[in-house]
C-alpha cells in the first residue's frame, strides 16, 4: 500500500488532482491518498466549487497560506507543508501544474527524502519573466518521475539533462477531468442564466500578471474587445487579481463602456465547462484553457506571447496573437468569419481520459 499526499492549492489543481485522487480510490488496495490544501487560493469560487463540482472529497489537511508575494507565500506553504510530511510519513507526494504551491510542496518533500512526482511535467514557455515558468524548471529539477502530457515536454526535460528514467509519458491529466464531466456541464443553465442560450457568444478569462498589471497592455486589449463586442456578447468571469487590477489602473469607467463585455463572478468548474463548450470564440490567457478548447474544438485566441503548450496550436485550434490591440481583434475578426466548420484533425496522442491510471501504474511499477 503506498500512502501519498496529493497537493492542491489554486484553481488550476483542482481538475488535475481529481481524476488521481478518484482512480486512487478506486484502487484503494494499492494506494491511501491523502489531500493537502495549501489554501493558495481560497475564496468560495477559486476553491470550493471546484472540490464539489469534481466530487472531490473535503481536503484532510488544509494549510490556508492566503495570498502574499511570491517569496512570502511560497515560503509560508513550505513552512506549513513541512510538518504535515514529517507526521504523515508518505511514500509520495504528488504535486500538479506551476503555482507556487507545486515548488513549495516538492521542494519540502524532496528534502526531506520523500519522492516526489510531478504531473504536468516538462512544459515550458521558454519565458522567464512568467512566475510559473520559473516553478516549472525547478520542479522538474527536483522531482523523481516527471509526467509528461506531450511528447514535446519529454524532449525539454532531456534538454535540461534530465534522465529518461524519470520521465513518464501519461497524457493530458485534465482531459481525464473534462471526457467525465462533459455531459453534465453541458446539461447545466448556465447559458439560459446569462440568457445567451440562442445567441452566439465569445468567452474571455485574463488574469496573467503580464496582461492585467499594466495600464497600457490592459487597455490594449480593452479597445480589441471593444471592437470584438461590436460582433458578440463577450461573457468574462472576472478573476479577483484582475477585478482589483481595473479597479487599481483605474479602468473601471472604460471596462463599462463597453456595452457587451460581460463581466460576472468566477464560475465553478461545471458552469464553465458548459460555458466555453460553446463558445463561438474564446479569448484567454490562462494555459489550461488551450488544451480544454483543443480537445473541444473550440477556436481559441490566446492573449500572449508565448505558450508552453505549443502542442495546441500545432494540432489544436490555438492561434497565438499576443495583447497587440490589432492583431488580436484581425483574429477574432477571422475566425468569426470563418464560421464553425473546424478542421478535424486528430487530438494529441494520449489524451483519452485514461491520464491518472497511467500515473497510479507508473507508481506501483517503482516499487516493484
Ligand atoms: C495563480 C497561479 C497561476 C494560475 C492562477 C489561476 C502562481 C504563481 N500563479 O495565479 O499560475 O494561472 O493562479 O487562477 O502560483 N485572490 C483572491 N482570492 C483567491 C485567490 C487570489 O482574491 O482565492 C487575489 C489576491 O489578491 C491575490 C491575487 O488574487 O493576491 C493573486 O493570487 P495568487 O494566488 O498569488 O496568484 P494568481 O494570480 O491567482
């Protein structure tokens, strides 16, 4: 039996953490997990709603750290963690994706001789400035076996010196999260709430520090949605780092000009789903979003420079437009254009659902 503590901490974790911790359950003669909630994000609809919405069970250990700059708060769920491992003891501690409570907790359980495993491995944006590029290259460092959602991540671990016997080839894990959850998102009222259920819609979610901290790149893109909106309804949960980022640039007045952006609270991981399913367009800086609409075949225009999931614009529906005001409202313009009918290319190789018995396998083989 191995006894492993599984790591949660924002947002993003929650639909990765939860088809490993079902299959774990499912194979309760093999492992007994554990949850740790570092508390990174906490507000009802950064948190709970996804533990509900993924049947994820109460975590058994929540460390609630809160917010704080990068060094405090990667230090404070280091500082929390560290005892959590010393009393539980596991044979694993299984950290997923780059906020800072992935590092945090890998580095603890790595110095203190518990292996780690990392689920998400080997991407990278090549972009140092990104805070999560900086989790990932130190992460991957540290961790004992490395799981890969694409082939092109074990090509970046091996550039970085590190040996194919750590790398583990498992797939996209939140694929496993959307193939269960598809058919009951769809079913919810999430459109007929907004009362968009006939109408042909563009979703947005922006929160990177590079998009949303600065006056001239916020506003940048506030005159492409302005333009974008002209076409569609523009539905935008608002994250609360970029709720506080218009009010601080003073964007408030020019946010509500524009007549149809949307802004409405966070929405669960259900209500999201089933929003973005059928989306005309999505508009996001967010790095799950382009694998989710990949899959879904959902034109997707990501507002950034860079990204480290290249295998969405490869073989996915994924256009890199940068936050150039133009650029990004002659995209949105063509795709609009273009209508419906995507291209059916084949999806990336082992994104089948099948991710978190692949990992649970690749654990049990290393005790053997
Ligand atoms: C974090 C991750 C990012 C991920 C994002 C998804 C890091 C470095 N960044 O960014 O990779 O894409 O989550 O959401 O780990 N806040 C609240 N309530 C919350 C959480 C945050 O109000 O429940 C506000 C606070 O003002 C906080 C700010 O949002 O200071 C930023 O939160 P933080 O966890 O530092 O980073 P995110 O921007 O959420």
């Amino acid at each position: 039996m191995l006894k492993v503590i599984i790591v949660v901490g924002a947002r993003p974790n929650f639909m990765k953490v939860a088809p490993i911790v079902a299959a774990m359950k499912r194979r309760s003669q093999e492992f007994a997990p554990l949850i740790v909630h570092t508390g990174q994000h906490y507000d009802k609809m950064m948190s709970d709603a996804f533990l509900r919405d993924l049947d994820l069970p109460e975590p058994d250990v929540c460390l609630a750290v809160g917010s704080g700059s990068h060094a405090a708060q990667t230090a404070s769920v280091m500082q929390s963690f560290e005892p959590v491992v010393l009393r539980e003891k596991p044979d694993w501690v299984i950290v997923v994706g780059d906020v800072n409570s992935t590092l945090a907790c890998a580095l603890v359980a790595v110095k203190l001789g518990v292996k780690v495993g990392h689920v998400e491995a080997g991407l990278r944006s090549r972009d140092r400035t990104m805070p999560e590029e900086i989790n990932r290259l130190l992460t991957d460092q540290v961790a004992d076996l490395l799981f890969t959602p694409a082939r092109a991540a074990d090509d970046n671990l091996r550039a970085e010196g590190i040996a194919d016997s750590r790398i583990r080839f498992v797939g996209n894990i939140m694929i496993d999260s959307l193939l269960k959850y598809l058919e009951r998102a769809k079913s919810t009222t999430i459109r007929e709430r907004l009362g968009i259920a006939n109408t042909a819609y563009a979703v947005l979610t922006l929160h990177r520090p590079s998009n949303v901290d600065q006056r001239q790149t916020f506003s940048g893109i506030l005159d492409a949605l302005d333009e974008i909106a002209q076409r569609l309804p523009i539905i935008f949960p608002v994250h609360p780092r970029t709720r506080k980022a218009i009010v601080d640039l003073g964007l408030e007045k020019r946010v509500a000009e524009i007549e149809r952006l949307r802004l409405i609270e966070p929405l669960g991981y259900l209500d999201f789903l089933g929003l973005y399913s059928e989306a005309a367009l999505v508009l996001t800086d967010s790095g799950g979003l382009q694998e989710e609409t990949t899959f879904l075949r959902v034109p997707c225009l990501t507002l950034r420079e860079n990204t480290e999931r290249p295998i969405t614009v490869e073989q996915g529906t994924n256009i890199l437009v940068g936050t150039g005001a133009h650029k990004i409202k002659q995209a949105a313009l063509a795709v609009l254009n273009a209508g419906p009918a995507q291209t059916l290319r084949s999806l990336p190789p082992l994104w089948d659902g099948q991710t978190a018995n692949r990992i649970l396998d690749a654990l049990t083989a290393e005790q053997n």
